[in-house]
C-alpha cells in the first residue's frame, strides 16, 4: 500500500495516497495506524523532522565499509518501497522517549529489486541500515565493529571516537526488523531481541533494535 503527502493549506500535509479510507470511519487496525501516521505529519510538518540518516553511512560509521553500508542502505530502500513512497515520516521509540524523523530515499530500479529478491534477506539487511541510522539519531552512537557469533549482537556501537582501539566504551547492537505487522508484533520482535542479547557470550552492556517497515515504526531498548 502506498502512501503518499502534499503540502496542506495550513503549513504542514495531508495524506492523499490510499488508506485514506480512515477519514470515512473504517475501523481496522491498519487503517488505524495510517491514521495515527497521518496525525503525526500534521503535527510535525516533515520539513521540521530530523532526517534518518541512511545517506554516507560508512563516512560515519567505522565498523560500516562501503560496499556493505550501501548494500543495507539499498535493501532499506527495497523495503520501503513495499508499502510507502518517499518522503515519510517514522517514529523510533527508545524506553524514555519517541522522537519523529522523516526517511527518505530514491526508489529502487528493477536491478535493484531483482537482486534483493529474497524477502527475507533483504528485510533483515534493510533493518541493519535503519536501526543503526535511528541508534546514531537517538542515542549519539556508532557502529565500530561488526560483533561476533554467540554474543547475543550483531554490532558493536560507542560515541564518536570511541570503540576503536578496544570494546571498553562500547555497547552491543542486535538488530531485526520485520516486512508486515502492526506495532504490537513490533513489540514481540523486540523482546525476543532483548532476550537473545541478554543470553549473549558477553559481559558488555547492549542495545536492541528493531523496525516494522510497514507501520513504520523503530523500537529501541536497553538490556538489563
């Protein structure tokens, strides 16, 4: 389902793409979240919204080389282009605070698409580019390293300048991300990730993260 604004005559937008079948009272839950969505963007004009920052990830991000920072960034856009059209508004939720961004990309080419054919792989690649642009964002941290197998993460991330000599000042990043589901699967995916970076082989503190592309939501936890 597409989604999609125009410039509304009060300053901020109004959603003219399909679903808004909201307006005239259907009740489903995905109508529902199109609404709350569509509420979100009159409130915060996307003019107004911190940019996701998916653009020159590697230029950022230490532990992200080019070629692999590209390649998540363009499964993201694979993903988003499933179910929304560019630009649009995304909610990331950590355990204190729900800040508003706005996401924007180029559509994906038939090559593009083609390559990235396997759902599956290409929504978990897509959510390595979102939940690592929306922990920069939100928490102020970075990827420095890509994390190994059985510490319950799939990144290890740090503030700026820190993380690249050692793990002293990092935490560690899971990540998972889900192509369809309200926000209530969102939150089941969330806590299977905390669970598995809590049973991880590590003694460093960690971050899960983890986007619903569909109802364009990122939800951030810190494991206790």
């Amino acid at each position: 389902m597409g989604r999609a604004y125009d410039q509304g005559g009060t300053g901020g937008y109004r959603y003219t793409g399909e679903g808004a079948a909201v307006a005239c009272g259907t009740q489903s839950k995905q109508n529902t979240a199109l609404m709350l969505r569509y509420i979100i963007v009159r409130l915060h004009p996307m003019q107004e919204l911190p940019l996701l920052p998916l653009a020159q990830m590697a230029d950022r991000h230490y532990g992200l080389i080019e070629p692999i920072a590209d390649g998540y960034v363009a499964a993201a856009r694979v993903c988003l282009d499933r179910h929304h059209q560019s630009p649009i508004p995304i909610g990331i939720q950590n355990s204190t605070a729900e800040i508003h961004a706005k996401v924007q990309w180029e559509r994906a080419d038939d090559r593009t698409r083609g390559a990235l054919n396997n759902d599956i792989d290409t929504t978990e690649a897509g959510a390595y580019a979102c939940i690592i642009a929306a922990v920069e964002l939100s928490e102020g941290l970075f990827a420095v390293r890509r994390a190994e197998t059985s510490t319950g993460a799939d990144y290890y991330v740090a503030p700026v300048g820190k993380g690249l000599d050692d793990l002293e000042d990092c935490l560690r990043l899971e990540v998972s991300g889900t192509d369809r589901g309200n926000k209530t699967a969102v939150q089941r995916l969330l806590q299977r990730k905390v669970q598995q970076a809590r049973e991880g082989n590590s003694n460093l503190p960690a971050l899960a993260g983890v986007i619903g592309f569909e109802v364009l939501t990122i939800l951030i936890e810190h494991v206790k």
